[in-house]
C-alpha cells in the first residue's frame, strides 16, 4: 500500500514537472481561478477628492514644462490594480492641466479618447481640422484615429478629465500611436506632406456641433466621416448647457429609479455611443432624491459638476461634491443619494458598451416594490429573468 501511495505521489509530481517542462497547465489545479462562480472584480469602488487634486495638478503645473510631457496629466490608479494607470479594469482616466497659453501638439491613437472641462473657459481641441472650442462641462471627443492638438487660450489654467479605453485597447493588443502627423500645405509645392506639430483649422469652429447639436434633426448635405475609421458620432462637441437644459426640463420627470434623471450622449446619426467601447452620461439627482440597489456587469468613472452627494457600495457609504471623481467596480451593488439643497449632476463614463458587444451585459436591481430582479439584454431589448 505504502509503496502504492509512493508511486503514485512521484508520478504526480514527474506529471507537474513535465507540464511545466512543455508549458501545459494541469486544469485541476487551475480549475478554481478559471470557473470563478461570478466576476471577480479587484478594482475599489474608491474616490478621490478635488482637494487633494488640485493643489498637485498646480503643482504640476509650475514644476512640469509642458514641453517635457506633451500631455501634463495626473493618472487615477485604482488601488485595488497593483499600481497600474487604470481607474476601472477597463477605463483610464486622468485630470490635465494648461496653463494659459500652453498647446499640446497633434497625435492620433487607436484608443479613443474625451475630453470634460473641470475648471477653467478658453480650452480648445482641434479635432480633424476642426476647432472645437472647450468650456467648463463640455465634453469633447477625440476617437481612435482622428488627429487632435489641445490649447488653451484663456486667461488661466484649464483643467480637463480625461477618459479613454485605453485598457481595452491595450489587452487585446491594439495599441497605436502616431506622432508624425504631416501637411502638404506646409511644403510650398504641395507636394509632399511635411512634419507640423499642429493641425491647420480647415473647417468652421464647432462646425460639427452646429451641424448635429440641433436634437431631433440631421443635415441632409453633410455626411461627416472624419477619421480613421468613421466607426464613432460625427459630432465632436456636445454642450454642457444643452445637456443642463435637457435635463432641467425634465426636473418634475419621475425619471430612473436607479438613475434619477439620466441622459447619454449619441452619435446624432444612429442614436447609438458617440465612439464604439465607451458611454458617455450626465445625470441629475434632485435634493433628497435617493435610488434604488442596483449591480451592472460594466465598470463607470464619476465625476461631481455640482452638488453634492453620496454613493453607496456593498454598504460602504462614499461622500461625494464639486470637481470630486470616484470609480464604480463591475458588479458592486450600489445607489446614489443627493444630500444637498441643490440639484446634483453628475458625469460619467462605462464601458458598458462592450460588455453589451459580448452579449454578456446583466443587472440586478431592486424593484420599486423592494424585491429584486435579475435583467438580461438581449437585441430585442431588457428581459427580466426569473431568479
Ligand atoms: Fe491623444
């Protein structure tokens, strides 16, 4: 018998030895990690405080020459992620700062890129020879394979957030960068395109947001397909007073019970995300208003314009006001309260939208009536699944 059991045990270890010899696995032992019971999510729900950020990003600002970083930026590290730029699994989100007078010159990317004014009027994104003009709480979009440079042309530092899919991008390996951007213009027989740090303004200002910003109509004569793919809104810009006013005039509106008022911003031409892995959204929460539990299969990033308020996760209250940032891990249950005398509104951004690509997009939610139920998205819609 003893004998048996000696057998056995060198043949298990000659196995692990030979496995790892020819670079195979031994499922069993692996089996735990793979066939996890639900998703294991190391993110925190975490956030991070406009007073702490400001006084480094202005510090930043004095000891950082623009022209040593091209993009002077503080990074949110989520620190459940051992340390890596990501806010969420799945987003990257940071906070930049220009001083008046300072441009970042042009580039395109694969991952796409937005840009929400937190503080400061006079910004600007030239977006395929577009200017797009930038003031506190407009989103701007930069997606993958469009040419863009940044400026600031006020009177004092602006500061933006900035969210992209970069982690997405990165595991599947997608990742480009281009710095040569060049312009036949610049070469005085225009015949070949030279190197220019900065994108000539070809087009009106804010011409895509005249020409899609008008809710409920299209321009029958200007099909825009700007960049490198086309696969993202023809609109570059959308207004923060226009996504204010839409959402005021819903003031008495029940809205969401797990929301409170909530809107996204879409591609005008389709309805659909303004660019393909990402939402972009803008709620208002009334005083006093609080929502209902809920948990989502995707992963968000905050942002406080005004207001001020809290959000519960897995029971963990988390205070939140003006200029205040804070991430929301996949499948945590949570809600929002405004504690304040004021509407409170909020930005955000999930990645939601290739978690619905996949197929595999769910919620479970507290229902009006305080059950629960368990949410399914199909091509046909939301169906509610018995638990
Ligand atoms: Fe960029």
């Amino acid at each position: 018998m003893a004998t048996q059991v000696k057998e056995e045990a060198a043949n298990a270890s000659q196995l692990s030895a030979d496995a790892a010899e020819l670079n195979l696995v031994e499922f069993w032992k692996q089996r735990a990690a793979l066939e996890g019971l639900e998703p294991r999510a190391d993110a925190q729900a975490y956030r991070w405080k406009w007073r702490d950020l400001e006084p480094r990003l202005r510090l930043a600002g004095e000891t950082v020459p623009i022209e040593d970083c091209e993009r002077r930026a503080l990074v949110f590290a989520n620190p459940g992620l051992g340390g890596m730029p990501h806010v969420t699994d799945n987003l990257f989100a940071a906070f930049s700062l220009y001083k008046a007078g300072e441009t970042a010159p042009v580039h395109r990317h694969t991952p796409c890129a937005s840009r929400f004014v937190v503080e400061g009027d006079g910004g600007f994104t030239v977006v395929e020879g577009e200017k797009c003009k930038m003031n506190r709480g407009d989103l701007i979009i930069t997606p993958a394979g469009t040419w863009h440079d940044h400026g600031n042309e006020g009177s004092e530092s602006l500061i933006w957030m900035d969210v992209l899919d970069l982690p997405i991008v990165s595991k599947l390996n997608l990742t480009f960068f281009e710095f040569d951007y060049g312009e036949a213009k610049a070469d005085k027989s225009g015949a070949h395109p030279i190197a220019t740090g900065y994108q000539e303004v070809t087009e009106a200002d804010d011409i895509s947001q005249k020409l899609y910003s008008a809710g409920g109509m299209l321009p029958l004569f200007a099909p825009e397909r700007r960049g490198l793919t086309g696969n993202h809104s023809p609109q570059f810009v959308y207004r923060w007073q226009a996504a204010r006013r839409a959402l005021e005039n819903l003031a008495g509106h029940p809205g969401s019970l797990h929301d409170g008022l909530i809107m996204e911003y879409v591609n005008p031409t389709n309805g659909r995300p303004v660019m393909p892995n990402m939402s972009f959204r803008v709620q208002m929460l009334r005083p006093g208003e609080e929502t209902a539990l809920r948990r989502r299969l995707s992963t968000a990033v905050y942002f406080c314009l005004e207001g001020e308020g809290l959000v519960e996760v897995d029971g963990e209250q988390i205070e939140w006001g003006r200029n205040d940032v804070f991430a929301m891990p996949s499948w945590r249950w949570s809600k929002f309260k405004n504690t304040g005398s004021e509407n409170a509104f909020l930005y955000s951004v999930t990645d939601e939208p290739v978690v619905r690509a996949t197929g595999l997009y769910r919620e479970e939610r507290e229902t009006a009536d305080g059950g629960r139920e368990f949410v399914v998205f199909t091509s046909h819609g939301e169906r509610v699944v018995e638990l």
